[in-house]
C-alpha cells in the first residue's frame, strides 16, 4: 500500500491475528489517490498525496482537528475536486460527483434539525440516484426502506420526526439511508461523534457486520480506543500519510505523535491497547522535544 508504514513487534492475540487475516484478505484497491492535491481558494490542505485502500476492508482514518480528514472523504466522494492528480473510486474516474456504488452518512451535526422529515422519508432519500425526484415512492421501495431499519432496530420509528430520535437513532437513520443504496463502499464522517460509549461500540458492531457482508467501509473518528478495539485497519492522517496498517502494529507513541503533533502514550498489556494524551499534551512535538528512549519503551512497551 502507498506512502505506508508499518511497525512489526506488537503482541499478536486472537483477535490481532482476525484482523490481519481481514487485512491480507482484501482486494485490488476500491480507492487509488494518485499525486492528489486539493485545498480551499488559496489554502492546501494537502499536496501530492498517494494512498490505495483495498477492496473488502474496514478501514479508519485518524487525525487531528483540521488535518484534512473530512476533506480526504470530499476527495473520494467527488465534492471537493482534486486541484492535481487522478481519483479512482470502484474503477471509475471521480469527477466532480460520487460515483454509483458508493453511499454516505455525514457528521450529525451537520444535518438541518428544523427540517420537517420522518424517518421513512430520510431513507427513501437514499434511492433518489435511481428514481430520481419522483413524488412518491414505489411500494417495493417502502418495503425495502422498513426492512432496512427493522434489521438496524429502529422500525418502529419509521413515521416520526428524526428530530425526535435520539443520537445513536439518527446515526442508524443515515445509515440506513445509504444502505438502500446497495453501496459496495460506505463512508462515514466521524458516526461515532456525539454519542455515548455503548452507543458507539454498537454501531462499530454494526458497520464491522456489514463489512462481513461484503461492504468496503471507510470512516473517521477521533476515537483511538474503539479504533484500536474494533478496526483491523487505520489510516494516519495529518495533511498527508503518515502511516498505514494494522492499529496493533502502527499505533505506538511515536507515530501518533507524529499524527497528532503532541506527545502521545500507548500502553500494552496481553494485546490490548491503550491511548491517551500524555502529561506534555499540547506540546509541539518534534526531534527537539521527542521523549528519550528509555522514556518511549517505559510508556509504550511491547
């Protein structure tokens, strides 16, 4: 995989070794960033990128605030053009719209609450590629639509107001409302924000589901813990690559604080991890304030 890098040594336990069996399992890539540029008037936010994202997995991107993470998604769903480079999604050139095949749920709060809309209709908007805006939609479409948020436990929302939904409820709305799509990528803009804690492992769970289901899912988060916990790839993103893999390979002190600019501890014990802000957060990190090796291996040991 371009630009990536990886970090061998990790301890290996069953559900390490499930997801490298995910990750050597994937196909030709579904996504190819090629020399890409992109950036708003006259800012870059990020230049020459390379990356590939292979068929079949279940992939998360991490960063900071304002690391072009959210702009990466707009690159590969086609609504922020690339200013140089090729983009190829699902073996078709991007240009300036998201290709057939590819659904998304954007960020929460994003969405316009005011908007008078049940839940039904959210999902039905999903079809609008295929149907177009006709006014009605078929009886096989309502079929499919109730059958999409019974299997994602919400059917009995089917006539409410979304704004009268919960967090997590409104999360599997949007969901549903891509998968009517029958996409063969999913992408979500940070679905696990604004949530609490049992809310957002379920829907890990859940999108870990449907990429058992054959579904290719891009995501990003601010959330290293459940990353590490649930996803057998990430991506670390700060206006360019810094780096690929397995997150039990590459999520140590040093390459996350590259990420994220400030110091970081990872801590190990039988296979699990654990991330935090270290006592020096916020401190520019680099070659002059980087920790002492001995320091590294007391707080990131392997």
């Amino acid at each position: 995989m371009e630009n990536g890098v990886t970090h061998g040594g990790a301890v290996v336990n069953g559900a390490a070794e499930e997801r490298r069996l995910v990750a050597d399992a994937a196909g030709d890539p579904i996504v190819h960033l090629a020399g890409v540029s992109c950036g708003y008037e006259d800012k870059s936010v990020f230049s020459n990128l390379h990356l590939s994202i292979p068929q079949g997995l279940y992939t998360g991107i991490v960063g900071p605030s304002g690391s072009g993470k959210t702009t990466l998604l707009k690159v590969i769903l086609g609504v922020a053009g690339a200013t140089v480079g090729t983009v190829t999604v699902a073996g078709q050139r991007v240009n300036g719209r998201t290709v057939r095949g590819v659904g998304y749920v954007p960020q929460l709060e994003t969405v316009n609450w005011n908007f008078p809309v049940t839940v039904e209709q959210v999902v039905l908007m999903g079809r609008h590629r295929e149907t177009g805006w006709l006014p009605w939609p078929s009886r096989e479409e309502r079929r499919v639509a109730l059958d999409l948020l019974e299997h994602l436990g919400i059917h009995q929302y089917a006539h409410r107001q979304i704004r009268a939904l919960s967090g997590g409820e409104q999360q599997r709305v949007f969901l549903a409302r891509a998968l009517i799509g029958r996409p063969s990528l999913l992408v979500l803009d940070e679905p696990t924000s604004g949530v609490d804690l049992k809310t957002q492992h379920q829907i890990l769970h859940l999108l870990s589901e449907l990429n058992r289901d054959g579904v290719t899912i891009i995501l990003t988060t601010h959330d290293l813990n459940s990353v590490a916990r649930h996803l057998p790839w990430v991506i670390c993103f700060n206006r360019g690559l810094i780096a690929q893999g397995d997150p039990q390979e590459i999520f140590t002190s040093e390459l996350l604080s590259r990420t994220y600019n400030s110091e970081m501890v990872v801590m190990r014990q039988n296979g699990l991890l654990l991330i935090a802000d270290s006592p020096n957060a916020g401190v520019h990190y680099g070659p002059s304030t980087g920790a002492s090796k001995k320091e590294e291996r007391d707080r990131d040991p392997v």
